[in-house]
C-alpha cells in the first residue's frame, strides 16, 4: 500500500486488501480512474479516523474525499462517487438490467458471505498462515516484519467465529454450501466465457459487489485460490479486469437483455436467498412494532432460520440485509409506468418467481446507522 502522505488531492480509502467490502471500492475507484490512496487501518488511524467517522464503529471502508467529508459502507460509497464522477457509469439505462444489477449486488454483498468466511476460517490448517501475516500487516505496521503475524492473532479469534455464531454454518450444511459454490462459480465462469461483465461490456454495480469476495477472501485465501479460482480461466480473466483501469468500455447489451447465462444464478437467489430477506423483513417489523420508540435498529436482532441449496441454518438476524433488498425495490419504484410490466413478463418468461414485496417500515443508511425512514 501507499504512504499517507504520497497523495495531497484525491481520495483516502481506509480498509485492508482481505476486506471485500474495501477491495469492491478499490476496484470501482480503479475502473473509474480516480485517484487514491489505499491507507492501512492500524490501531492509531482506527482510533483516530475511523471510529470517529463513524460515531464509535470499527469498520471498514472508510473513505475520505478531497472536500474532507467521511463516507462510511461500500454501497453508500459507490452511490457518492457515482452522484459526482458522471463518466464511465455503473448504471444501466433501462429497467431489466438495473434490477438485475442490484439483485447481484444484493448476492454479493449480503448473500456471498457464506462462501467468503466458510472458505477463509473452516480451513485453517491450509489458511492460517497467510491470515495472520495479512491482519499483522494492516494492524501492525510499525512491527518487524518478522513479528506482524503476531497482529494478526486477536483480529483472528474474533472474525474465526463468524461462520459458526453469526452465520450457523455447520458440518451439516457445509457439503450442501460447498456444492452450491461450485455450481456458481461453474456459472459465472461459463458467463464470463462470452462476456467481459455482468451485462455486457462494462461493469454494474453487480460486478463490484461480486469482485469483493471471489478476489478478496476466495482468489487470495490459499485453499479457496488453489481449489476453486485457479481452475477457471474465464472466471480469473474477469477478477483481472476488475482489478484494472480500462483503456477503452464497451457498451451494455442492447435492448435492456439479460444473458441467459445468468438465469440459473437468480434462480438459486430467489429460492434461497430471497427467502431469507422475507424472514428478516418480518422480524424486523415485529422488532419495530415492540420499540416504536427507535429511530434506528441494532446491527442484530436475534435469529432466523435460512436454506442454503437444500440444507437448513440459523443465522443472526441482520436488519441490513432488509436495507440491500430495498435498493432492489428502488428502481422498479422510479420507473416509467410501462417498464414495470416488461420487467414481470420477463421474469415469468425465465420462470423466475419474483414479487418485489415492499417492507412495512422502510429503512435509510445513514451515518454509518440503519434508520427507520420515516424517522427522517
């Protein structure tokens, strides 16, 4: 990474190169061409930058514009920039592939954790090593480099039981997991076979949001790099580009189409994934009906049952899975009154079973806190 000091007018991105969340900003402020630094999130800059920000959390990314104003989450991050940076846009014009778009942005940042933390922590005996070395070396800069891994150790024990205690993966529904993680990356390799993106020749909000666990925790962790990335030459071809600023772009597909190739990827999303985000939704509102005094929700709030490929789980329950849904909902809400209509009998069309069911309390993010919309 680059000294602090090297860049005086651009952008600061604090976070770590085993974080998704922050390599999914890195790759989008490389495609854009945007200047930054990538800055090491040690004890110092999280107590001094980064909890600041963000009323007491640490998180990351974190990114610092030139104006000097802190914006904190990955999806608020991207929304920023795209608001000022007009060129290159993520957006696709028409309604199809903006849903499409969210929707893998909705896998990717909420649904591929599964894979990203099963694969990084219930192989230790093959990832512990390079896990260690790589939380020292972005807590524990000024250590000898000899002694860095030693950083690594409390950051460890405290992410090494997620899988288990936030997300209920377990020895019996790991194989079903596993399986569902092949057969995706079979798919996303056999769709990058016959195109550079998600929908064509440029990347969505969708690709970022991908990028950030397939390159981050399954193409950098070695178990998950040498078993499952390596073999797909079209899949690495993509994780390439992702990580690159793109002489010239191409175009969307014309006609607002969705590649078939695709398909079968969304139907596992609305049958396992979506599924949840109902359950969650409605825990949620029964949250809000017992507190209606809050104007913001707990990062958690108890559990929910999930499927995952066929096989059952309990995962804490995460009011901001809900939030990720609704920017599903936002562009089907602004669209034109026809656009709707094509958009249903495309999805009947593929035999894909979505019904863009509206909350009862719609949510807002803001200053790193989920809020109850209304209460704005």
């Amino acid at each position: 990474m680059n000294s602090i000091h090297e860049l005086d007018n651009g952008y600061y991105l604090y976070g770590s190169p085993v974080s998704y969340y922050t390599v999914k900003v890195r790759s989008y402020l490389r495609y854009k061409g945007l200047p930054f630094n990538q800055v090491q999130v040690s004890e110092k800059v999280a107590n001094d930058i980064i909890k600041p920000a963000t009323g007491g959390w640490r998180v990351v990314p974190v990114l610092k514009t030139p104006q000097g104003d802190y914006i904190q989450d990955s999806s608020i991050i991207l929304d920023e920039l795209e608001s000022v940076h007009k060129d290159r846009s993520i957006t696709p014009p028409d309604l199809k592939q903006q849903v499409v778009s969210s929707l893998f942005e909705l896998l990717g940042d909420d649904w591929l954790v599964y894979p990203a933390m099963h694969y990084r922590w219930n192989y230790k005996r093959y990832n512990l090593s390079y896990i260690l070395n790589a939380f020292g070396r972005n807590r524990k800069t000024h250590w000898p480099k000899a002694m860095r891994w030693l950083g690594g150790i409390k950051p460890a024990l405290k992410f090494g039981s997620v899988p288990r205690f936030m997300l209920g993966i377990s020895k019996s529904n790991a194989p079903a997991l596993e399986a569902w993680t092949q057969q995706l990356l079979d798919q996303l390799d056999c769709h990058f076979s016959q195109h550079d993106y998600l929908l064509g020749g440029r990347p969505c909000y969708g690709d970022f949001s991908l990028y950030g666990p397939l390159h981050a925790h399954l193409a950098l962790d070695p178990y998950p790099r040498d078993h499952l990335i390596q073999p797909k030459k079209h899949l690495l071809a993509w994780l390439e580009r992702m990580n690159e600023t793109p002489e010239n772009i191409g175009e969307w597909l014309p006609g607002d189409a969705v590649p078939e190739t695709l398909v079968p990827i969304l139907h596992w999303q609305f049958r396992d994934q979506l599924h949840y985000i109902h359950q969650v939704m409605d825990k949620t509102t029964d949250w809000i009906k017992t507190h209606p005094e809050a104007n913001t929700l707990p990062r958690f709030i108890g559990k929910v049952d999930y499927r995952i490929n066929g096989a059952d789980g309990k995962r804490l329950c995460t009011p901001y899975s809900q939030w990720m849904y609704e920017r599903v909902l936002e562009p089907i809400e602004s669209a034109d009154a026809y656009q709707p209509g094509e958009l249903t009998r495309w999805l009947n069309s593929q035999n894909l079973p979505f019904k863009p069911i509206q909350p009862n309390y719609p949510t807002v993010f803001q200053r790193s806190r989920l809020w109850r919309r209304d209460r704005l």
